[in-house]
C-alpha cells in the first residue's frame, strides 16, 4: 500500500496544537477544579495534544532517513495509542457533565462491556510489536496498514455510536438544550472520522476532536453563568439544574450543606464589598479540606453565605468527618476584621433520595437550616425533614390550592380595646386554614409561601371579600364596632389594580369604606414606594383608614411612615416585652408620645396581661389588643363576645 502520510497533514495538526493551547490558557484559568468533568477535559486535552504532535512527528519522521525504523515504528504506535483513548473520554466527559455516573457505577457488566473494545485495540497494538497485525513500516517508509488499524475506525465508531444513544436516552428526556450541545462536538467529530477514511491524504481527526472540546467549552455554559466570581465554585444556577438532573436520574448523593446563619447581620456591619471579599477566603478554606482528603466533589456558592458540596461515592464514609471539619476551620481560621467578629456555621449533612427527594425540598432545607441553633455540630438533614413542619413546608403549595378550592379557609376576628371609650370599637380579621389533615396551620408558615406562589392574591381576595359581606350583613351594624381591620401582604400592595379592586368591592357591596381599615407591615413599607404610595393614597382618598403593622419589626423609619397617609400605627408585641424587661419606660412613653404628635392613633398589640394594659393605657396608647382580652374568636364568636360585653355594660 502507497505511503499516505503526506506534509499537508501538518498543518491540521499545527491548526490543533495552537487552538489546544488557547483552550487550556481559557479553560484551566475559568473552570471550577477538582471535578469530575474539569478533571476529565484535562485528560482529553493531554490526550488530543499527544496525538496532535505525534501525528505531526510521524509525518517529519517520515522524510528523514536518518530517523531509524524503530523510532519511527514507535511514534506511529503512539499516534494510534493516544487516539484510541480519545472517545471514550468523550463519553465519560458526557457522562460527568451530566452527572450520571451512578448509571454505570451500578451496572458493572455493563461498564465492563464499554471499556471492553479499548482494552482489546490496545491490545491489538501491543501484540503489533511482536507480530505486524495493525500495521507495519516496508521498505522507503511506506506504512502498511493490517486489519488491526481498521479496527481502529470500528471503535472510534463504537464509543461515538454509544455517547450518541447515552445522550438520546438519558440527556433528552430531562434537558432538552444540554441534549443539544452534546450532540453538535459528536456530529464534528463524526464528520472528521469521515474526511480521514475518504481523503487518505488529510488526516484531520486531531483537529475535527479540537473543534469538538472548543464547542464543548463555548456552547455548554457561558462562564459568567456558571462560576461565581468572588468564590470561585457553581452558581445557584447551576446547582438547581444539576441537583434537578440528579434527583430525576435516581442519582445517591451525600451533600454537605454549610449556611453562614449571621451573614446578613454582618454584611450590615461591614457592609456588600467586605462580605463578598470574606467569601474568598471561606471558599479557598473548603477547597483546601477537600484536596487534604484527595476528595471528589461538585462545590456550589448558593449567595447570602450558603455553599453546597456533593461528594463522590467513594467519599460517602468520610462525608460527617470532612463536613465537621470545614465547619470547625471556618469558625476558627475566618473572621471579619471589623471587632474580630466569629462567622456562624451550620453544616448540615444530606443523603439523597433517603433524606431529600427533590430540588425544592432541597432548597427548603437550605433555607430552614438558619433557623437550626449554631453550636457547632454537623446537623442531620433528617432531624429538620423528619419534623412534621418540614413536611407541611413541602406540601403546602398543594394544601394551599385544596384549601382554595374546598373552602378550608376561615376568617377570625381578635377585638380590640378603644382606651377612650372603654370598649371593643374595632377588631382585626386573621387568616386562618384548617387542613383535613394538618389540622390548623400557622399563617407564619403558608403566607410566605404563598407570596412566592402567587397565591396570596386569591387568598387576600378572600379576606377583603369575607371582611367586607361581614360589615355589610345585618349581623354588623347592632354590634356598633367603628371598623375592621384587613391585613394587605406585601405582594398584594404591589399589584397596580390594588386599589381598583378594594373599591369595587366595598361598592358592590355597599359599604362605607371608613368601616374598613387597611393594615400594611412594616416589610411591604419597604417595597417600590411607588406602587406602595400610589395604592394607598388612592385608597386613603376614597375614605379606608391605613395603618402600619408590626412596627418596631421592619424598616422602623419615621420619615416613611411621615411619607405615607397613615391613621393608625401598630406597635408589635416587641414594645410589650421591651417594657416587661424593664429599663425602656422612657423610651416606649416618647416614641408614643412623638407618634400621637404626628397626628396617629397608637395601637399596641400582645397585651396578655393587666399590668401591662395598665402601663400602656398611662403612656397614652389609644387601643390594645392582646390575649389579655381575647384570643381570635370565629364570627360567631366574636359577635357573642361583643354582645355580651354590652350585656354586661
């Protein structure tokens, strides 16, 4: 057979050498270390310029007789060598950026299978040294090929055939853009495979493969989206999409979880710029306990200080060993410059599916763990999802639309005591869900969720419509009460329609909007002003009262509540403990006194007893409401309460 090798092969693997060395100068300065998928690009690109400089050496070889047969026999075999390995670290590539390799690990013949024809082709080239049957160096260089190198073809075929199905079966289904981008370097390589059989004298499979890692690195994530600047490790991006494919692909993992639980409190300290400095050295502290166990591992930067680190399999048995120890080298090796301030840990350890069983949960347990007591030990995930509060959590988007469909929601009314008058001339409406299964649920635990979910509109549509029949039926009038109260949440007061809608409602039923008075929170003061300022105004000109809820909670700040039409502020339950603690007479009695000179009513709430109520009624509160008279009563209740509150007056 004629000679193929010829010099216009070189400059395919010139092209190959150069566009490699970019991509390690790009790859290896903006990749995340020590992962699967980092680790395995590596070997595919150590690979591919090993075969590039083979190829090119064997086509020099080729012209220079003073090279001896041996020498040249030797780089033609480790041409073959090192592209033989190139596809299946493709397929492994794709195995680890999809992250299943739980399909393999748990099939072991099958895996045997795969790696079946790359052992038997370099087999082939090791019994070539002993008797010519993948190819042969004849007289004048001329390189004679034997069956053995087709079988070269037929495996490079194989693994390409193989990732192809791997991605059509196991990538699509779940992803279908990952799907894509996995598919464009196998459809490059598959057309490289074809140009080198046809055109025998353009060997350019080094260079179709270096197109294939190029694409890989461009297409599959842009680089700012995928790695977090100030830590280095995934974003929150990623880690939903890759705990989502795990979950979905019956995927074990061990995660170790490590919340930073007074990040927000001391990013107030020192503030943005200093907090997100700090997160470089907490992330370099992780990394450096994770190379001390030689572990392999997935890292995550979630924000607001919560990491997440997935181990390997073969690091199961050391996961609570390496979680105690990265919370413990925080807490000891870190700390803000600012009054030597010590960094809260929580470190949680999860096993999925048997702790977690799906991204949402997942994320639910993230956020939970602040509220899990900061002493140091690694927290088991189960000790916070076995707890029948984390299981309503996970249900309550469902509990939420069933309450909304079968009625399951019910107003409460708690009275509230006019000091001036001596009687119960107002009352506040409460939220209340009984669940057939979880029996009465706290507003503390569905209202937040529900704000997420969007459904805190349907449900506040349901207070003010109940609310406001109430004031309109026959029932309300011969109780003599001034006004309800209806609470707005902070998503409700940001819909533009807002006030449109509380209008028509109080038309179409009849209602004076002065016996409806609209709370808002302290926390939904601090939204888009805007929206807020415009809601409200409208509202208040029409004839609602306004009040400000819980303050002393939120963004306590006069010169808001100066900035908004309000009527009546609402001091929480905070002032009634601050004034049991003793010491912050002066300053409850002045703040007081500074409100009711802006013209406001003072309404404090969690009175719960008659000392209290007296200490208030001397600072010259205007209302109180508390346990201390009564708890949230049903509509029933509440108009017997009132009706024997007059009987008895």
């Amino acid at each position: 057979m004629a000679a193929d090798i010829t010099n216009d092969v070189v400059a395919y693997d010139y092209c190959a050498f150069v566009l490699l060395l970019i991509i390690v100068v790009y790859y290896f300065r903006t990749s995340v270390h020590g992962t699967y998928r980092a680790r395995i690009m590596t070997l595919i690109v150590a690979v591919t310029i090993a075969a590039s400089v083979c190829d090119a050496t064997r086509v020099r070889f080729a012209n220079l007789p003073r090279v001896s047969q041996s020498r040249y026999f030797f780089v033609n075999y480790a041409y073959l060598m090192f592209l033989s390995f190139i596809t299946p670290l493709f397929l492994m590539y794709v195995i680890a950026t999809t992250d299943m390799w739980h399909k393999f690990s748990m099939v072991t013949v099958r895996a045997a299978l795969i790696a079946a024809p790359l052992v038997a082709f370099n087999i082939i080239l090791i019994i070539n040294f002993i008797r010519p049957v993948a190819f042969e160096i004849g007289a004048d260089r001329l390189f004679i090929k034997h069956w053995g190198y087709y079988m070269g073809y037929i495996i490079f075929l194989f693994y390409m055939l193989i990732t192809a199905h791997f991605v059509r079966k196991n990538v699509r289904p779940i992803d279908h853009r990952r799907h894509f981008v996995l598919m464009a370097p196998i459809i490059a390589v598959a057309m490289g495979m074809v140009v080198n059989v046809f055109a025998l004298h353009h060997h350019v499979i080094c260079f179709a493969v270096t197109i294939c890692i190029l694409m890989l690195i461009l297409i599959n994530r842009r680089v700012e989206d995928s790695v977090d600047i100030s830590t280095g490790m995934h974003t929150y991006k990623v880690f939903a999409e890759d705990m989502d494919i795990n979950f979905k692909t019956g995927k074990q993992m061990d995660i170790i979880l490590l919340n930073i639980v007074n990040y927000k409190y001391a990013l107030r300290m020192v503030g943005y710029d200093a907090m997100i400095a700090m997160m470089t050295p907490v992330s370099s502290e992780i990394l450096r306990i994770m190379k001390r166990y030689h572990a392999q591992f997935m890292c995550y930067y979630n924000g607001d200080g919560k990491f997440a680190i997935e181990l390997s399999k073969r690091h199961f048995a050391y996961a609570h060993e390496i979680a105690d120890e990265i919370g413990r080298s925080i807490r000891q090796n870190i700390r803000l410059e600012v009054a030597d301030f010590e960094l809260a840990i929580n470190t949680c350890l999860v096993n999925c599916p048997d702790d977690i069983s799906d991204v949402d949960s997942l994320f639910m347990l993230i956020s939970d763990l602040d509220l899990a007591e900061a002493d140091g030990k690694v927290v088991s995930a189960s000790s916070i999802t076995d707890t029948k509060e984390f299981t309503m959590k996970k249900e309550m988007s469902t509990i939420i639309d069933r309450a909304l469909t079968n009625h399951y929601f019910s107003v409460f009314y708690q009275p509230i005591y006019d000091t001036k008058t001596g009687k119960f001339s107002s009352a506040e409406a409460l939220l209340r869900l009984r669940d057939p299964k979880y029996g009465y649920i706290s507003p503390a635990l569905f209202i937040p969720i529900a704000e997420k979910s969007g459904a805190i509109h349907a449900i506040g549509d349901f207070v003010l419509e109940e609310v406001i029949k109430f004031i309109a039926s026959p029932d309300f009038k011969p109780l003599g009460v001034d006004y309800i109260e209806i609470n707005l949440s902070a998503m409700q007061c940001l819909r533009s329609d807002l006030s449109n809608d509380i209008i028509s409602l109080a038309s179409k039923y009849g209602v004076d909007p002065a016996k409806v008075n609209l709370e808002i929170t302290e926390t939904a003061s601090g939204y888009s002003q805007s929206k807020l300022y415009g809601n409200i105004q409208a509202l208040s000109d029409y004839g609602f009262t306004v009040s400000l809820d819980d303050f002393g909670t939120g963004y306590s700040n006069l010169m808001r509540i100066a900035s908004l039409p309000l009527d009546i502020v609402k001091l929480d339950r905070v002032f009634v403990l601050m004034e049991e603690g003793g010491g912050h007479h002066v300053i409850i009695r002045n703040l007081i006194k500074m409100l009711k000179e802006m013209k406001l009513k003072v309404l404090v709430e969690g009175v719960e007893t008659k000392e209290m109520l007296d200490s208030f009624v001397q600072m010259g509160v205007d209302e109180v409401q508390g346990f201390y008279f009564s708890k949230p009563l049903t509509k029933s209740a509440y108009i017997r309460f009132l009706n024997a509150q007059t009987h008895s007056a």
